[in-house]
C-alpha cells in the first residue's frame, strides 16, 4: 500500500467515530424515567385520567400546549373540550400543573432523559421544588 | 432515465418496513436485526473498500492542478492549489474536504447570441456545502439519543439549530435547510438536460433514499409526532447492546430507521463512498514535487540491455565483412 499508514490511521480514525455511539456509553449506567404520578391532587382522582389518553399525552402534549398557548392568548379561547367530551381551563397553571405539581419528578424525569429544553418557565411561573406552589 | 425505477425502490422500501411493522408486527427485525446488520455492514464495506483503493500503485505525482508550480525562486507559485510540500497538500485537502473547493471552480458554458461564453456556476457548490453541513448536524444531533446523558457539546448543537425558537417543538434550520438543498440537488437532475442525461438510477436512489429519511424524521418532530422517550429506550438499547423493542413506537418511526439502515448498507458499495474516496483523491493528496524528487515507478521490471561495445564486440567480423563502419578496429 502506499501511505500505507496514512491510510490506516485514517480508517482507525474513522472506525472510532463511527462507533462512538457505542464507545461512549460503556461503563456508564442509565437510570430509565420514570415521571411520578404521586401527588395529592392525582391521589384524590377516583380515576386517574389525564385530559387525553395516555399514549396521546406521551406523543403529542408539546402540540397540545402549543395550540393552548394560541387558545389563551390570540383567541381568548379558554375552554378546551376533550375527546370525551369533557370541559377543561385552558391553563397550563391551573389545569396541568394542578394536578402534576411535581415538575422535577414529572415534567423534567423524560425531558432530561431525552434532553429536551422546552421554554415554558421563560414565561410561566416556575414551580418550587417540592411541589404545591 | 433512471428516475422512476429509484423511485419506487424507495417507495418499495417503505412500503416494506410499513408492512413488517404495521401488518405483521415484525418489531424486532426492524428495531434490532436490520440496525446491527447495517452497520456491520457499513464499516466493514468501508474498510474493504478503502484498503482496496489503498492497495492501487501511484507512481508517480499528478499535476492537473489550478495553479503555478514551484520552479524557481523568482517565479511566484500557487502554494495551496499547486504545492510542493507536504503542508501545502494538507491545507489543500482541507480545502477539499471541508469547503468543496474542487466544486467552488466548477463553470458553466453557455451559447449565447451564437458565442460561448464560459461563466462560474456557484449554485452546485452552494447546494452541496448545505446539504453536508445540514447532514452532518443533524447526525450528530441525533447523538442524543445514543447517550444516557447528552453532553453539553451536542446540546449547544442543538440549541444553537433551534435559535429562532419557531413553533413547537422548535423548527430547527438544519431541517428546513437540508429539504431545500436536497430538492434543488434533484431538481437538477431532473431540469437540466445535460445534467439529467449523465443520471443513473444510483444518483436519484440516494436522493430519494435520503428524501425519505428528512421527509420520515421530519414528520414525526414536527406533524405526526412520536413517543420520543420510548424511542430513546430503543436507541439507547442499541447502543448498549442490550436491545429492547418497546411498545407504542409507530411504523413512523420503523420506517425512518429502516431507511437509514439501508443507506448505511448501501453506503460502502455505492457513490456514498466519496466520503472515504476524497481522502485517497491522486489530484488532491499529492504534493507537485515532480521536478524535486526522483518517483521510482515500482513495476519497472530489470531491462536487459546491453551497451553497443559489447554489440560492436559481438558481430565486429561480420560488420567488417557487410562494410559496416565500426569503432574498434
């Protein structure tokens, strides 16, 4: 080969790149999420139902918020009727977060493990640690 | 020619992975088998191909540069497009490789009132240097769904791709940036007739092929959106080696993989392969010291020759006796 070292650094090179995906994780342990459902407000529910079903919520909340955010303050619409019917306050801070007041134990478990930075407390009202206002 | 042909491979291809997953619920054939499969198959290709390349003779350098070359000290010489030392030749693949120099000189003839007129064309190198770069970011953007803890570096990627904070889930650029570029790399193909006649089927597939991913990934961020954190459990599952299929991920999402998993198996046996080849570019790689430095070419075999002496020695009598003139007497 000609340059044969040079061409064999190279394809070194590229092997580590290529399997750093794999590389990088080794040794390191990973806890799944688990976002916890254990708050006063969810305890006193006879059923406990979100607003939609939960594969729904886990999929697609983000585009639920978002047209929430356009209800509330471009259209002045704030009440939200779900799929069954139900009435709900288009309310990020009296709807949602009343029942899931545990923002680190509920919102952040999956967004930190997917590393998503969503910039609802730009505006919002950041709950305290330790849930309930 | 070939358009249609690539196209509805790629359509066949989608319609695969929709009908294992959806209909026969082959999950972990998709999720599992096929990504391994694949990359086993890239890297070892890549290697293959590479060390193949690498084993062709280049005897000697090959000057069909833009430029000068070095002679003498008073004529002024075009140290990175036509160098004589090694770091000219580095700087020159840099050039290359990070900023597609080679395409930045790429003109474009054209008659005109019954003239030619040559003019540089940018357009190509400018669609090329987006669809890379966007490529490039959105894979290493994908990182994070390889590591347990994303690291700070690939969450500025990311944050800095989704700096306009348009809509939500964020409109990154790269996104929008890529779709364009890929479409006016096809659009080529298609509309200018010079380009379209020199098109084989193994230039739209990839087109099509990647389409498919940008159109699949971009589907699932933004319209019909997906259970990222299952598909995290997924991908981090690969790559720990401890694959697991979890539910409630969509053929959405089986379809984006399986797309990239066939383009990186298709990767080392196609024209893909231009991403090890411009390393090994003879034009690029080589420094012009052909006045400088004697290249022995290797498969000069021995020649028997032998000097006119020991000829002159051999057949001196019988020249004598033709009347032939001879040196000695």
């Amino acid at each position: 080969m000609y340059d044969g070292w040079k061409i064999i650094l190279g394809l070194v090179v590229f092997v580590i790149i290529v399997t750093l995906p794999f590389t990088m994780s080794v040794g390191k342990t990973y806890v799944q999420p688990k976002p916890s459902l254990d708050t006063p407000e969810i305890q006193k529910m006879e059923k406990k139902q979100c607003i939609e079903s939960k594969q729904y919520m886990r999929e697609s909340h983000i585009k639920l918020l978002y047209s929430w955010k356009d209800y509330a303050t471009r259209e002045g619409k704030r009440v939200y009727i779900a799929s069954d019917g139900k009435q709900y306050e288009v309310s990020l801070q009296k709807t949602c977060m009343k029942c899931h007041s545990n923002k680190e134990k509920f919102c952040d478990e999956c967004h930190n493990y997917v590393s998503v930075k969503p910039y609802c407390w730009d505006c919002h009202i950041e709950p305290k640690v330790g849930g309930l206002k | 020619m070939g358009i249609g042909l690539a196209f509805i491979i790629v359509l066949g291809l989608i319609l695969f992975a929709y009908i294992g997953t959806e209909l026969l619920g082959l999950n972990s054939l998709f999720a599992v088998v096929f990504p391994y499969v694949a990359l086993i198959v890239f890297i070892v290709g890549f290697i293959n191909r590479v060390v193949k390349w690498g084993k062709s003779p280049v005897p000697f350098r090959i000057p069909t540069t833009a430029g000068q070359q070095f002679s003498l000290p008073w004529i002024k010489y075009s140290k990175i497009d036509n160098p004589a030392t090694g770091w000219g030749v580095a700087l020159r693949m840099f050039f290359e490789i990070a900023l597609f120099r080679s395409l930045f000189r790429n003109t474009k003839a054209e008659i005109m009132n019954g003239k030619l007129y040559v003019g540089s064309n940018k357009w190509l190198w400018i669609g090329a240097l987006a669809f890379h770069y966007s490529f490039l970011i959105i894979l290493i953007r994908h990182l994070r769904f390889f590591m347990a803890q994303t690291p700070w570096c690939i969450s500025v990627v990311d944050s800095v791709d989704s700096f306009w904070q348009i809509g939500l889930p964020m409109v990154y650029m790269t996104d929008i940036i890529i779709a364009a570029a890929l479409l006016y790399l096809l659009g080529r193909r298609i509309f200018n007739p010079q380009v379209k006649y020199i098109s084989l089927p193994s230039d739209y597939f990839p087109l099509f092929l990647i389409i498919g991913i940008i159109a699949t990934g971009v589907m699932m961020r933004y319209f019909a959106r997906v259970d990222i954190t299952a598909i995290k459990e997924l991908t981090l599952g690969l790559a720990y080696l401890k694959p697991t299929v979890p539910e409630g991920v969509g053929s959405l999402f089986y379809i984006h993989l399986f797309l990239v998993s066939v383009l990186f198996a298709y990767f080392p046996f196609s024209k893909l392969m231009h991403m090890g080849g411009v390393f090994l570019s003879p034009t690029r790689n080589l420094a012009n010291n052909n006045r400088m430095e004697r290249h022995v070419n290797p498969w000069d075999y021995p020649v028997k020759h032998r000097h006119y002496e020991e000829y002159e020695d051999e057949f001196r009598e019988k020249m004598k006796k033709a009347g032939i003139p001879v040196e000695k007497e």
